[in-house]
C-alpha cells in the first residue's frame, strides 16, 4: 500500500512514487513524508513489527556518486535509516557495476544500516548486521521475487475471499453502489465480475473505506487514479446492462 496525501503535503515525486510501488508490490506499506521532510519514507515491512525511515534515490550518473551523496546527506542524522537505489531503466548501471560501487562504498563509514542497489536484472543488498554465515551484501532477487509473488497470492486470495462474502452478505460499498447479486444466470456471472474488479482495485491500493468502493477520486498516484476510473467504469457498465434487463421485462 503507498500512503499519500496531498492536503498534508505528504506525495512523492513521480520517481519515487515508481521505487514506492516496488515496495509496495512486495507487501510493505509505504508511507510519504511530508514535503521537506528527510528521509522520504517511513516503510513497514510484512515480517517487521516496526516502521524503517527510507531514502529513495536514483543514480544520475552512478550508484557510488548516489552512495556518496546520500551519506553525506543523512549523516549523524538517524542511526536507522535505510537506502534504496532504483537503477531500474538505467541502462549505464549493471550488475556487476551495482555489486563493485556497494561493495566499495560499505568498506568504509557509512551511516546506513541496510542498503538495497536494485536494477533491470539485480537486486543486490547491504546489511550491517546480517545473520550468521551470510555475506554483508548479497543478492537479494530471489527473496524479493518471493516476496513478491507471496503478496500477489495474497491479495488474490483476499480477492476470493471478499467475492465470496460478498455474495450472501454484500458489504455497504457494494450493496449501494452495485447492488444485491442476481439469481444465477449471466446476470450473476457480470455480478462477480464487476464486484471482484472492485475488489481488485481496494486490495492493491489498500481502499479500506466500507462506505465507498472505490475511495477517493483524485489522488498524487496516476496509476491507482487509472486504476479507479476503470473500475468505476466496470461498475457503470453493470448498472446499465441491468437497467437493460429491467426494461425489457
């Protein structure tokens, strides 16, 4: 789930908001600073019990110039902060390339306690206090891919779940603005599929409001703005194929 909020100044340039929804694809709930603020996240993770300040960046000319200035940026500041270096679409940053500037920057003092270089193919991490028998910097794709499919299985079975309740017992959002579920039939059949397009949009935008399926209309994320208006769209289609029924009977 990525957390912003416009009124509050709480948003992410278009950049990090593209690093933000990585996280988010991998189950972590990712919260914007308000503007001004360092770093520019708080991130909780699905197996920590607690919420990490994150720095996002992306390397204009290479991972050691970003390594550099970010420590320097963030030094003596906070003892737990967390990098994240999205070299995703930067066809000047390799593997090999993101694994030398990691390995060399964390020789030396630097204040971050885990340091994640991700790119097109790699996916390479630092952590001070790695547990034992396990390298500083390893790479880190296999367990992020994990965690990625984990959390699309979840909202999948999320999903299912909430079709199904919703059959017997449709919540209000759904009840309102969707209506009861039709006796078997194709009517039933454009039923499911609509509600579970609803449902799809609320799990992977993190849409908790009961009262409304499909939340707020404009927010500072273009892709879950999308998302919604196809949604509402699906939603408009069934009430006009319905009201088509009705005035045939």
């Amino acid at each position: 789930m990525i957390d912003e909020d416009q009124r509050q100044q709480r948003t992410f340039k278009d950049r990090e908001r593209e690093t933000a929804r990585l996280l988010s694809d991998e189950g972590c709930h990712v919260s914007a600073r308000p503007e001004g603020q360092r770093p520019d996240a708080d991130v909780r993770h699905p197996r920590r019990d607690h919420t990490t300040p994150t720095e996002f960046t992306t390397p204009e000319k290479s991972v050691a110039a970003s390594l550099r200035d970010k420590s320097r940026d963030v030094s003596g500041s906070h003892a737990e902060y967390e990098l994240l270096v999205d070299c995703r679409g930067r066809s000047h940053v390799t593997a090999d390339t993101a694994r030398r500037d990691l390995d060399n920057h964390v020789e030396g003092t630097q204040p971050f306690d885990r340091i994640r270089v991700v790119g097109d193919g790699f996916d390479w991490e630092y952590r001070r206090h790695p547990p034992k028998h396990e390298d500083k910097v390893r790479s880190y794709a296999e367990e992020s891919q994990r965690l990625r499919d984990a959390e699309a299985e979840r909202r999948k079975a999320q999903v299912r779940t909430n079709v199904d309740s919703a059959r017997t017992r449709p919540p209000e959002y759904v009840a309102s603005e969707i209506g009861e579920r039709p006796p078997d039939g194709p009517a039933a059949d454009r039923w499911d599929t609509t509600v579970a397009r609803v449902e799809t949009y609320r799990a992977d935008h993190g849409v908790t409001d009961r009262a409304s399926a499909l939340g707020p209309r404009n927010t500072p994320d273009p892709v879950r703005n999308k998302d919604r208006e196809d949604a509402r769209l699906a939603i408009e289609s069934y009430r006009a194929r319905s009201r088509e029924q009705e005035r045939g009977r």
